[in-house]
C-alpha cells in the first residue's frame, strides 16, 4: 500500500536549529489563519492562529508570520527538538467557519 | 473532560456493509465536523453541524450521511461502504468565538474498505 506523507514535502532539520515551514493560501479574502500539528497516529493539535489584521504573532517556541500581499504563511518553530517531528498544517477560515486545510509538510528533525 | 472521543478506533468493513463511526464531545461546543484524511494527504471536510438539528454538506459528501439529534453527538454513517472510502476519519468540535475558531480533534478512526 501507500506509505503515509508520500506526496508530502519533507523539511529535515538539526536538533537544535530553527525550523521554518511555509504555506501559501488562495482566498486573499480569509482574514484567520491557524497551525496544526499532526502527530503519527494521532488526531492534529492547535500550535497558534492568527488574524488578517496583524503580520506577527508568538507563542512559546513558535512564531507565525503572514505576507498578506504574496498571500503566504510562514510558522517559524526555534530550537526544534525531536518531539517537533510531525507532519503541520496551516488552514484558512472560510465561509461558515469551516477551516480548509492545506496538504501539510513533514518535518522531521535529525538527532 | 475527555474531549473529543471516537470508536472505534480501527474498522475493516467488505464493499457494500454499512458502519456508523460514532463521535462525542464533552465541551459544550455547538459546532463539530467529520473529516477524512487520506496516506499523505491533508483534511478534507465531508460533513459539518453548526448545531442540534443542523448539518451541512462539506467538501466530501457523497456516500456518507451525518446526524446531530444531540449536542454532544455526531455520527457519520457509511452505507455501501467502497474501496475508495478507505481512510483514517477524523471528527472535531468547535466553540466559535472569542476571536478563536479552533477545533478541537479526536482520535480519529482507521477504515479499511476490502
């Protein structure tokens, strides 16, 4: 069968260094942005949202940036540990408050 | 709170059986959402409820229906289960407002359709 995160970019990064993933998005109308963060076998975990209005926003070892003008996503993750290996999604809100996933990325971080 | 919670947990059905994965959450959120998630793919949304007695159509719909008689339940059945509903199936709440439209996920199910 197919093995999961087949068609999935891969990020490899270094324990220890910064980790940056990036998402592009379609509807220059959607004013709400989130991240998850999809463990193997598990159901996907909120890292951090943002809203149109604002061009940065921080969390604890996270940080999220939108360009609003090229329509992209950046989740900037510091010190990347081996729990960070996942696969993340970025998600818009759209009509309805339905989130629209994007198709995700592998991050894998090498010990 | 237990969250969001799914059974079961792994399913194999033959092509044309019938399956209802169950969800339930203890949150008291007024939206929830059934997705499915294919090897290597994101979420797509099959069905969603923005409350008791209200559902909509998602990106996904055809060959699977959805119920919310309750606040805390939202079942989606398979009838004619096919091979192409082969998937892991994941079920995810809401409480929208407060500037935050976070949904909280469950488990998830992992069907196999032979």
């Amino acid at each position: 069968g197919e093995s999961v995160g087949l068609h999935l970019p891969t990020l490899s990064v270094q324990e220890g260094d910064n980790s940056i993933i990036n998402c592009a998005y379609s509807n220059s109308a959607s004013d709400y942005f989130i991240w998850y963060k999809q463990e193997s076998g598990k159901g996907p975990q909120f890292i951090i949202d943002i809203r149109s209005n604002m061009d940065k926003r921080q969390g604890q070892r996270v940080t999220v940036l939108l360009n609003k003008t090229v329509k992209h996503l950046s989740l900037q993750i510091a010190a990347t540990q081996p729990g960070d290996s996942a696969v993340y999604f970025c998600a818009d809100l759209e009509y309805g408050n339905k989130l629209v996933f994007g198709a995700g990325t592998i991050l894998r971080v090498k010990s | 709170n237990a969250g969001v919670t799914q059974t079961p947990k792994f399913r194999i059905l033959k092509i044309g059986q019938s399956m209802t994965l169950q969800c339930t959450q203890d949150m008291n959120h007024n939206y929830m959402y059934w997705y499915r998630q294919d090897p290597g793919m994101g979420l797509k949304l099959i069905y969603y409820s923005v409350g008791a007695g209200i559902t909509d159509k998602g990106e996904v719909p055809n060959g699977y229906n959805v119920s919310r008689s309750t606040t805390e339940d939202f079942p989606l059945r398979l009838e004619l289960a096919a091979p192409s509903q082969t998937s892991v199936y994941f079920c995810a709440s809401s409480s929208v407002g407060g500037g935050t439209y976070e949904q909280y996920f469950g488990p998830g199910t992992r069907l196999t359709v032979t």
